[in-house]
C-alpha cells in the first residue's frame, strides 16, 4: 500500500468526563473509500471530525495529504480546502442561493473571482444533477437536493478527500438514492472517501473498507462481505445482526 | 382651541425652525444608529469569547448601561466631565451617551441573533476552509440579523425617539427648535407640530415593524 492520504494515530478525544475516543488508529490510502459503522455513541461521528480538525484531538496525530493538522505551524483554513465534509443536516446556507452556497469559498477562501467561481460552482453544481437549481434557495429544495448541493459545495473547492458524516440519515427513503448516486461517481472518479453511514446496501457494493467502531474503539475492519458476512467479533455480530432487522 | 394648537400663522412663523429641528434629529439618529450598532456588534462579538476575563467585564458593562437612565448618563457626560477638562458639546455627548446606551442593547439583541444561528452553520463555513472572521462576516451575522430584525427595528425606533434627549445639553434637534417657537410665541403650536413630525417620521417604521412581527410570528 502506498503511503496513507489519511494517518490518524493514537488519536484520544475527551467530552468534559466523557471518554469518546480510546487511542484510534486510522489509515486511509489515495481512491480508497472507507465505511464506518457503529453504535449511536461509538465516537465514529467524532473520529470523523478529527479528520478536519473541528474536533482537536487530546492526543494523537492526524496527518491529512502530508499535512499534520494539530501542528501548530498548520494553516487549518488551508488545509481544510483539502478535506471536503459533508453533514447530516446539510448545514446549507439557507440566506443565499444553491450557487451561493457552491461559491461562497471558492470567492473567499480560494480566491476567485466571481466569474470565475461562479463557473466552477455552475460546473459543481452541474455534477450532482443540480445545475438548473442555481439559483434556487435551499429553502425551495428538497432533502435530497439539498445534500447534492451539500456535496458540490464540498467538492467545487477540488478537495484530495471527502468525509461524509451521515450524509442520508436525515432524508425521506425514497430521497436517499439520489444522494447515494453521487457518492457513488464520486467514487468511480477515484476520490479517496470516509463515510458514517449504516447504509449497508452502498457500503456492500462500493466500500473497500468497513470499519466497526464501538465505544471508542475500532473494534473490527475488513472487506464489507468479512465484516457483514462473518464478523470475528461478538460486538461487530451483534450490531450487523442488529440494523440487518431493520 | 384652533388658535392654541394649531394656530395657522404660528406654523408658517415656526415652520422653517421645526424643518431645521426635523435635519437635526435625522443628522443626530444617522450618527447615534450606526454607532449603537457599532457598539452592540462589538459587545456580541465579545461575548462569543468564553473567556471569564472577558465574559464578566462584558455582563457588568452591559448592565450597567441597561440600568443606567440615558437622560441622566447624557447629563452627567454634558454637566460632569467640563469639570475633568473635557468639553464634548452637545453633540458630543449625545453621540457617546448613545454609543454607550444603545450600544448595550443592541449588543443583547445581536448576541440572542448570532446564539439563534445553528453551530452546523459555522463548522460548514469552516470545514471548507473559512477563517472564523470569514464565517461571522458571511454566514453568521446575515442570518443573525435576519432572525432578530424585528428587535433591531423596535430599538431602532426607540433610538430615534430619544434623540429628543439632545435638547436638554442644547441640541437643536426637532423638539429644542419646537420648544424655542414655543416659548418665542408664547404657543403650543409648535410643539403639537413637532409632535406630528415625529408621527409622521416614525409612523411607516411602526408600520413595518407590525409586518416583520406578524410575519415571524406566522413563520415561528
């Protein structure tokens, strides 16, 4: 395996008393796509968050693309036009348009021009489907929509890796698809991606990797038939057991 | 009754005072707004460090100003500091009175704006690289003002109503100038003008403010 685009070591992560993250170690290589499942509370949310530094690790290290994140000398706003992330709740900006949101940073923190970044927000937008919903406001789309424009946020600014924190989790089933297929050619274009999701059907046909986090611990990983089909561990069993009823 | 209050020729002799008062107030509301405003997004933006050497400091000032009487912190900078070496004038005092009154409560009503923005905002903003100056600027505040503009407006107006304190530290702002016609003409006139100047002023802003309310009570 060539060097990691992702190098998380030892990383501990305390909430006030709470331990959430116990020494997590976590590599990712360039094009790989990596799913990590987990019971609500097993800090795989968190580990996530690490990954971009909106959550400091206590201790540990997190070296993303060559850059290591918690050093001091870090241009974290720099580095984080690397890591694209997208959020459960899609967290757009509901004050401005589906472009807008697509070029608020490409104008501010890329340093485009407006013709410019209005552009590569149209080319961006145009690769989740949502081209002719420019200059609509996220109040005016649905779920599933918005998380496309979510992503083309994400992906206008050309990150090296993506990581998507439950991106269907707060959509309709019948919304889910749509989202799902744009991970899926983002996948095929070869970005290197970490994904929380109980969405086991994709994480069965596109994930390289599964990880199974439980109480602050990687407890298992391996190809998704392993994990999902023979699991080693009694708590990896239990929980695949557990969201396969559902 | 008609030629004590509204007496017809008294408002043609008072009319280009009160016009000159009318600029006065309007000069003096487009410097104390801008400044209480500048006050209060100061204040907010303080308060969003956790700092305790910051955060009581913060909570004294802000209350402080809140009980403070505006009339008397305006007589006190006007009557007070000449005794220090300090002569701000009028408009002067007026301009820091404000600055520090209304700063205050503006400050209270941004801060509630900028608590109601959802923290999923800013770690967008920030995730795709955005410095946190960038994330108040373009995300944080627009939606923050949005969210309390019926605040703001309410203060607003109440800003622009005390702009009538001025005439006590000589102010030639609408109610000094109507109570010089006044006192020049032995007639209320002038003041019941003034009175519809202010109304008439405000009026539209009272009307808007209604609008803003019903509608964020309809969108609540």
């Amino acid at each position: 395996m060539a060097a990691p685009i992702i190098e998380a070591r030892a990383i501990h992560k305390h909430f006030g008393a709470l331990h959430v993250l116990k020494g997590v170690d976590l590599q990712v290589a360039e094009r790989e796509l990596v799913f990590v499942i987990g019971p609500s509370g097993s800090g795989k949310s968190t580990l996530l968050r690490c990954l971009n530094r909106l959550e400091t690790p206590d201790s540990g290290s997190v070296v993303v693309d060559g850059i290591d994140l918690l050093a001091r000398a870090t241009d974290i706003n720099r580095a984080r036009q690397r890591i694209g992330m997208v959020f459960q709740s899609f967290n757009l900006y509901p004050h401005m348009t589906a472009l807008g949101n697509v070029t608020l940073a490409l104008r501010k923190v890329a340093g485009k021009t407006a013709a410019e970044a209005e552009a590569l927000g149209l080319a961006a937008l145009d690769r989740v489907g949502l081209r002719d919903r420019a200059g609509h406001t996220p109040g005016q789309l649905s779920g599933g929509q918005a998380q496309r424009v979510a992503i083309a946020r994400a992906i206008a600014l050309e990150p090296r890796v993506m990581l998507f924190d439950e991106p269907t989790s707060a959509l309709d089933p019948e919304l889910v698809g749509s989202v799902l297929a744009v991970m899926r050619e983002l996948r095929q274009d070869g970005m290197t991606m970490v994904v929380v999701s109980h969405e086991m059907g994709f994480a069965r046909a596109a994930a390289d990797r599964v990880v199974f986090m439980d109480d602050g611990q990687i407890v298992e990983q391996g190809a998704p038939a392993a994990i999902f089909e023979a699991p080693r561990e009694a708590r990896t069993r239990a929980f695949i057991g557990q969201i396969q009823r559902h | 009754m008609l030629d004590t209050f509204f007496n017809i020729e008294i408002m043609k002799a008072a009319w280009p005072i009160l016009l000159a008062g009318l600029g006065n107030t309007l000069l003096l509301s487009a410097t104390v707004v801008p400044l209480g405003l500048l006050g209060g997004l100061i204040l907010a933006l303080l308060a969003r460090l956790r700092s305790p050497w910051v955060r009581w400091p913060l909570m004294a000032w802000v209350d402080f100003f809140r009980a403070f009487p505006p009339l008397v912190l305006l007589i006190f900078l006007y009557a007070g500091l000449p005794f220090i070496g300090l002569e701000l004038g009028g408009f002067g005092c007026v301009a820091i009175a404000f600055f520090l009154n209304t700063g205050a409560y503006y400050g209270e009503i941004l801060r509630a704006g900028i608590d109601s923005v959802p923290t999923g905002q800013s770690e967008a903003a920030r995730s795709t690289g955005l410095s946190a100056t960038q994330t108040m600027a373009w995300v944080i505040l627009p939606q923050a003002v949005r969210n309390v503009l019926p605040d703001l407006m309410s203060n607003t107006l109440e800003v622009v109503k005390l702009t009538a304190l001025g005439s006590v530290v000589a102010m030639p702002e609408l109610l000094f100038q109507a109570r010089q016609a006044q006192s020049l003409t032995y007639n209320p006139t002038p003041i019941v003008v003034a009175a519809l100047i202010y109304f008439a002023l405000l009026w539209p802003l009272v009307r808007l403010l209604s609008r803003l309310e019903n509608r964020a009570l309809r969108a609540g």
